[in-house]
C-alpha cells in the first residue's frame, strides 16, 4: 500500500487507473529491500503536485458503463420493435378499409356507367328509330288508303322504301357504337372513312383519305367513339347539304397524344362570320368534342371550300 505525503495541501488526486510519473522520496516500513523481501506499506515523499505527471487516464469505457449503454439499446429496439409492429399493423387495416372503399366506388361508378350507357342507347333507339317508324306507319297508311291516287302510291312507298334504308344505317351505327369489340382507334377511323365515303359517293361528290394507314392499338370507350362518330356525320352531312362540293379531301394524322382527323372540301365555303357565329350544327359538333376533352375547329373562305378539323384526346 502506497501513501502520498506533501508538504502542502494535497491537490485533488488523478482518477484510480491512470498512469503517473512521480519525482520524491521513498520510505518504506519494514522489510529488508537489501534482501529483495516484501515491504509493507511505503511513503512517497514528493516536494509539490509538480511532481505527479500524468502519463495517460483509464479508458472511458468500463465495463459497467458498456453493460449500461447496451442494456439502454436493448430497451430502445424492443420498443422501436414494438412501435413498428403496431404501425405495421395500423397500415394493413387502413389499407383493408381503402381497398373496401375503393371497390365500394368502382361497383358504384360501373353500375352509373352501365345505367348511362344504357339510357344512352336507348335515347338513341328513341330518336333515330322511334321517329322513322312513326313515319313509316303514317306513310303505309296513306298510301294504302283506298282514297289515295295511284300515282301518289308509288312515291310513298319509294319514300318508305328510303326511310326504312335510313332507319337500317342508324341501327348499324347504334350497334356499331355499343359493341365493345370496337373500342380502339382503328375502328373507329376505319367506321368514319367508309361511312363517309359510301355517303359522299352517294351524293356524286369524290372522297380521298390521307394520313397514317398503321394506327397504335389504343383503346376508345364507346361513349368517345359515338360522341367522335355524331360530329363527324354532322360534318358530313353538312358538305354533302350546303357546300355545293364535288370534292371531299379526309385527313387522319397523330399530334402527340391527340387524333386529328380534318374534312376539307372544295365548295362554296362560308360566310365570314359564320365561324365565330356559327349554327345550331357548329355548335353541336364544338360540344361534343369539347364535352370528351377535345377541341372542334373550322377555317373557311367563301368561294374557296371549308376545313373542319376534329382533336380527339387519346388518353
């Protein structure tokens, strides 16, 4: 056992288990150092603190405090551990209600998107045939009317005769529309061109197509297609009644994520205000693109023909 004496007060002593340099007197008690024996109990004699260096301090880390630091890990993980688990649980019976709703909606919307589709046809089962069989029956009636002359017979059945051919398109296009083997791009400009062409021969006005022949396989729900078709007839109808044209030129191009499908005709093109003016036709083909997201434009000069040009979002 070592003791340290000063001749002063002693200043505060370095912690147990550092290293030290001391400069002093040593005195043991008993024993025989000559002899190399044990000694028991010394003194260190030292002048001053000056004479105590300091080599090196123990470590910091003890065992008592790793076991400390280690056994605060331990606590936080479990309880990490446990925090991440009742998380875990809370995202998976949010996710259960999110997926419930979700499914919820989409059988709501089906189901509202079914019963439009269904007034929508038949609304249009209502106008395009309701009205050509009333007709029909009238005409029948008449031209079998003992009081009708006879030369007046064969004009009403020749107008039936046409009514019935115009009842049987509109019952093509309504089919054509509803059935979901059409809902793509290429139906529905392949359905247009023809459906132009046939009527435009009719009439002994000429029809050209330009633009792309390979169009993307892309999808068009039959509400887009039947708005889409209902402008493009309109437009059809209008060249083959008011333009005086002998020429019909249909243009089918891609710009970007949109189908541009243009009608230019050589006749006797419109007033100059009659673009921004517009009729109950302009109109109606304007709302039916705008009402799909799309864009109706019309550029015309009287003499000079008129374009008409249909912007169908892709999406």
């Amino acid at each position: 056992m070592a003791r340290v004496n000063f001749k002063k007060a002693a200043p505060p002593l370095p912690p147990i288990g550092s290293r030290l340099a001391l400069v002093g007197v040593y005195a043991a008690q008993g024993g025989k150092p000559a002899l190399s024996s044990e000694v028991a109990p010394f003194d260190l004699l030292l002048h001053s603190p000056a004479d105590i260096e300091v080599l090196s301090q123990p470590s910091w880390w003890t065992l008592r405090r790793l076991l400390v630091i280690v056994g605060v890990l331990v606590c936080t993980l479990a309880l990490l551990g446990l925090w991440i688990t009742q998380l875990h649980r809370q995202v998976e019976e949010r996710t259960a209600e999110l997926a419930t709703q979700i499914h919820s909606r989409q059988r709501v919307e089906h189901q509202r998107a079914m019963e439009q589709e269904r007034a929508r046809i038949a609304q249009d089962l209502h106008d395009e045939l309701g009205s050509g069989i009333t007709e029909i029956s009238m005409l029948a009636t008449v031209a079998g009317s003992a009081s009708a002359p006879e030369n007046g017979q064969g004009g009403h059945l020749e107008e039936i005769g046409n009514r019935a051919r115009q009842m049987v398109t509109a019952l093509d296009e309504i089919v054509w529309a509803t059935n979901p083997k059409h809902d793509s791009l290429m139906s529905l400009v392949s359905y247009s061109c023809l459906y132009a062409d046939r009527l435009l021969k009719l009439a002994n006005i000429s029809c050209q197509l330009k633009g792309a022949v390979d169009l993307p396989d892309r999808l068009v729900s039959s509400v887009h297609r039947h708005e889409f078709f209902l402008a493009f007839k309109e437009a059809i109808t209008n060249v083959i009644h008011h333009s005086g044209a002998t020429e019909v030129r249909l243009g089918v191009r891609l710009i970007g994520n949109r189908l541009r499908l243009s009608i230019a005709d050589n006749g006797r093109g419109l007033a100059a205000d009659a673009g921004t003016r517009g009729g109950d036709g302009l109109v109606n083909m304007r709302a039916r693109l705008e009402k799909m997201g799309g864009r109706f434009a019309i550029a015309s000069q009287p003499g000079r023909g008129t374009i008409v040009r249909f912007y169908m979002p892709l999406n």
